[in-house]
C-alpha cells in the first residue's frame, strides 16, 4: 500500500522519521493499521505498523495470525512482516528504528497504555500526532476502497429493499434489526458496520435510538438505520416506513425530508463549503411546517468505519474533494408521534456524485 503511505506522509510537514500505528485489544483497534496494511481478515490486537517516508512499511503481527499478514505481504513487496508477542512488539519496534526520536502517533486512536509502552522504549523521543494528517488522508478514496464501498453498500440496498417484506405486526425491534442483520449476512457481509437502529412509533424521532421490545403495531412509523462491513469497508443506509392506517402528517414529512436530501444532493459538487449541502437541506426542512426539526449534522465521512473522521452540519467549512464518501441524510423528528430519515452513501465526483445505495427512497405504506 505504498500509495497509501506516500498519500499520508504528504499531509505532514515537517515529516517524521516514522509514523507508528499501534492496535490494542478490540474494540481499540485503530483502522489506519489496515489502511495501511491490506489484511482481508484478523483483530491484529497488540500489532503495530511502522510507515517510512520512503513509502516502506513495516509490520509487527502477533503469532495469532502471523500466516495472515504473510500471506497479505506476498500480495505488497512494499510490506515485512515481522512476528513478535503482545510484550515483546515495543521493543522489537526500537530495534528496528534505532535511535529514532523524531516519531508520530495518532493520538486520537491510541491508548494511553500503549503511549506509555512505546514512550519506555523510546526514550527522548519527541511525539508528535499525526490523527489530522491520517483524516486527510483517509478522507478521499482510492479507487479500491470506492469499491468496497459500492459492495457494502449494494449488501445495504439489497436490505433496504426486503425490509417491507419483514414487516409484520407483534414483531419486535429488536427481531427486526436480527432478521436485517441475518439478511445481510446472507447477501455477504463480513458483518454489520454498527448496531442496527430500528424504532417504531415515538421511537423513531429519536435519531439514535437503541431497539427494544416494542412490538410493531398498525399506525406506526418505522426508521430502520443499518449498515454492513464488506472486507473491511462500511456502508450506512436509512430507510423510513409506515404500517397500517395511513398517518397523513407523516408523510407529509416523509416527503419533505426526500425534497431536502434532492436539495442537499443538488449543492454537491467539488469545491463547495460542506456546509452548503446542510443548509440545502435545512433550508427546504424550515420552509416547512417542521421548522426546526432537523436536529443533526446532514452526513459524515464513511470508509474502514461508519464515522470515518469528518462530519459535515451548518458551520462546516472543509471543501468536498473528488473521491469523498459521505452521507447524506436528513431527517425530521416530531416527538412523541414519530420520525422520519433518508440516508444514502455517495462519493463525490469531477461532475457532482455518484450513489452507492440504490434502495427506493419514497414513502412506502405497508399493509398491516
């Protein structure tokens, strides 16, 4: 993953001697390790790799999957493989960069026990934290991790679309998102790229909502907010539905917040401030009966995991750039009756942007 590297180091300046990315015990894993190393499967827990400005990269498996990060190296002349123990990683890494002093970290991924352990093995060295330059970096896509992507999100589609089909009424929240996670199984997610929201009724104005036993009754909302990982890359796709008896105010709403993702969709193109795809949407969501309502940011980055770093709302001024992957999903929420939210991952591209998730976005009634 030379280019990777290479594309990191380019956002520092001064450059340090090295660049040091230390994994704890899951869930603290940092996903730079795997941006910069490509391992298709493994924790790694207790791994490090060590990037050089020359575009090397080093890395320090435990023996747990020593074949795995050989096998991965076969595929990279540009990676070594070395195999050391959980205790034994810090110190192998000073005898591989000497009297190094001059090493960044990425301060807002790793624990404070490894600062410690790699500070004992370093000693005089001077830190610095490289977790902007990382979000640069990380923040425009290749071409491959674009489709990996695209998979991620064709496996979210595919559920987006039979999530109507599993409505029934008494099913609770919780067998919901169960069945939509064992369908995106089935459809070849490695797994779900974080816990499935599903909320009915009340529930669905609120944004982050964790299911429960509330069984689906006739005139409920539904949000079902959902994502899976495919070789390591996330999607993030929300789809809203009514059950039963027909809520006119609802989708009113519903069809509001379509209008304002078009409008928030329409304003992305590169160069633009992010915050303008915000103020799209929150300009048509004002304009209606439901002034106010949009209570979060419009999106947010999405790569080797759902929040990949960057996040976009009114006051955002980074520029979109060709190769973001991002999501756009606004919402209106009206507490104690219910909620709406649309949300599909895109990339921007040269001439505006391209959808990954392609699920029917329109108000959709199921028959109770």
């Amino acid at each position: 993953m030379k280019p990777r590297v290479l594309k990191l180091f380019a956002q520092l300046d001064p450059k340090p001697e090295a660049i040091v990315i230390a994994n704890s015990i899951d869930p603290h894993l940092d996903q730079t390790f795997f941006y910069l190393f490509d391992v298709p499967a493994g924790l790694f827990e207790g791994s490090i790799a060590i990037a050089h400005p020359d575009g090397e990269l080093d890395v320090f498996s435990s023996p747990l999957e020593a074949e795995t990060a050989h096998e991965a190296a076969k595929r990279d002349p540009h990676v070594a493989v070395h195999v050391a123990g959980r205790d034994e990683t810090a110190a192998a890494a000073r005898k591989l960069l000497g009297a190094s002093t001059d090493l960044a970290l990425n301060f807002r991924e790793l624990t404070h026990e490894w600062f410690l352990r790699l500070d004992g093995s370093f000693p005089g060295a001077k830190w610095t934290d490289c977790s902007n330059a990382i979000r640069k970096a990380r923040v425009t896509k290749d071409a491959n991790e674009i489709e990996l992507l695209r998979r991620a999100s064709e496996i979210g589609s595919k559920v987006g679309r039979e999530i109507p089909g599993m409505l029934r009424a008494g099913i609770s929240e919780l067998e919901l998102a169960a069945e939509m996670e064992h369908q995106m199984g089935l459809h070849g997610a490695s797994g779900r790229s974080f816990a499935t929201i599903v909320a009915f009724g009340p529930h669905s104005a609120e944004p982050h909502y964790a299911p429960a036993d509330t069984k689906l009754k006739a005139g409920d909302s539904i949000v079902c907010d959902f994502g899976a990982y495919y070789h390591r890359y996330a999607s993030d796709i929300t789809r809203s539905f009514h059950f039963g008896r027909r809520d006119d105010e609802m989708k009113q709403v519903h069809e509001t917040v379509q209008k304002a993702q078009h409008a928030a969709l329409g304003a992305v193109r590169p160069g633009v401030p992010s915050k303008e795809v915000h103020l799209a949407a929150a300009q048509v969501i004002d304009a209606s009966p439901w002034k106010g309502r949009l209570t979060h940011g419009v999106g947010h980055s999405i790569g080797l995991v759902v929040h990949d770093g960057w996040a976009y709302g009114p006051t955002a001024e980074d520029p979109l750039e060709v190769g973001m992957a991002i999501t756009v999903e606004p919402g209106i929420y009206l507490p104690g009756h219910g909620g709406v939210r649309i949300e599909d991952d895109i990339v921007v591209t040269k001439n505006g942007y391209e959808f990954l998730t392609t699920a029917p976005r329109e108000y959709v009634e199921v028959p109770a």
